[in-house]
C-alpha cells in the first residue's frame, strides 16, 4: 500500500487535507522567496544604475553652471566701469572695437543666462538667472556709456556712481545665481 492510501485508511479527509496542504506551503514559500529573490537582484541593480545615472547628470549640470558663472565673472571683471574708465584708450576706434568684443560676449552669456532660466531644474536657480541677466545688461551698459564720456572729457562722478552701482549690483546677483546653484547641487 502507498503511504497516501495509508492516510487516507487512517486518517479522516480534514487531516489529509492539512497534511497536504502544510507541504504544498512549504513549497509555496519557497517558490516566492526564490521569486522575490530573483526579481529583487535585478531591481537593486536597476535602482542602483539609476542613482549613478542621476548623480552624472547632476555632475553635468553643475559643470555646465559652473562654465556659466565663471563666463559671468570674467565679463564682470572686464566691464568694471573704474577698471575700464582708467584703461581707456584715446585712439579713435580703438574703445569702438574693445566694446563690439565685450558686447558680444555679454549677449552669448546673457543668452546662456536665459537658458537657464528657463529650463534648469531648480526653480531657485531658474529665479537667480532671471535676475542676473537684465542686471549683467546695465551693468555692461553703463560701464560702456561711462567709458564713451571719459573719451569725451565729459568724466562725470555721478554717472560713475550710478554705473558702479549697477555694476555692483550685477556682481551681488552672480553671487546669488552661485550660491542657489551650489544649493542646487546638494540637493537643498
């Protein structure tokens, strides 16, 4: 005689039932934690490609950042109206090609200014090079127009103090746009 014919002779049909069903468990149980088990390595690894994924792209963000700031920076440091008011140079046309120059770069940061403006993830961020931008643009402006009345012996102080106010302004708003973009980066 087999052994479940042995359970069925002796046993009444409740306790066969639990008794096969305790070993149907047991390789229920097993059954799932080899499942969960096997679709839980390709998860974490997913996850864990994800992150590092996540993480280049914030490293890519941030260079592009800091390539921005530091293009910001050096445009500031060459529109400073006194740098450049006592830098002037008197020859006809030469302060005409010396501002076409810094011209053109303040409009290529200001459009790179713009970029992130709109699209950067932060929104911190996006607000900072918002204001940075029309900031960046007097400061370059006045400085401009101030080195114009300096070739023309129309030095005038007030003017100086209102282009050096513009300037410092824009140069306070780059250190905004820096330290959001820094926050950025970390995550606050």
């Amino acid at each position: 005689m087999h052994w479940t014919g042995f359970l069925a002779a002796a046993a009444p049909p409740a306790k066969q039932a639990a008794a096969a069903t305790g070993w149907n468990w047991s390789v229920f149980l097993a059954a799932i934690a080899g499942g969960l088990i096997g679709a839980g390595i390709p998860a974490v690894m997913t996850m864990a490609s994800w992150r590092r994924e996540r993480a280049r792209r914030r490293e890519d963000r941030m260079s592009a950042d800091a390539e921005v700031i530091a293009d910001v920076r050096l445009l500031l440091h060459d529109i400073d109206p006194i740098r450049r008011g006592l830098n002037v140079n008197p020859a006809p046309g030469a302060e005409d090609a010396q501002w076409a120059s810094l011209n053109q770069r303040r409009d290529h940061v200001r459009r790179r200014l713009l970029a992130i403006a709109a699209g950067h993830a932060s929104a911190a961020v996006r607000s900072s090079a918002e204001k940075l931008e029309p900031e960046l643009f007097n400061a370059a402006v006045q400085a401009e127009w101030h080195v114009a009345d300096v070739i023309k012996s129309r030095d005038n102080p007030e003017h100086l103090g209102y282009a050096r106010e513009r300037y410092d302004s824009a140069v306070a708003a780059c250190a905004e746009l820096e330290r959001t973009i820094q926050a950025a980066a970390r995550g606050k």
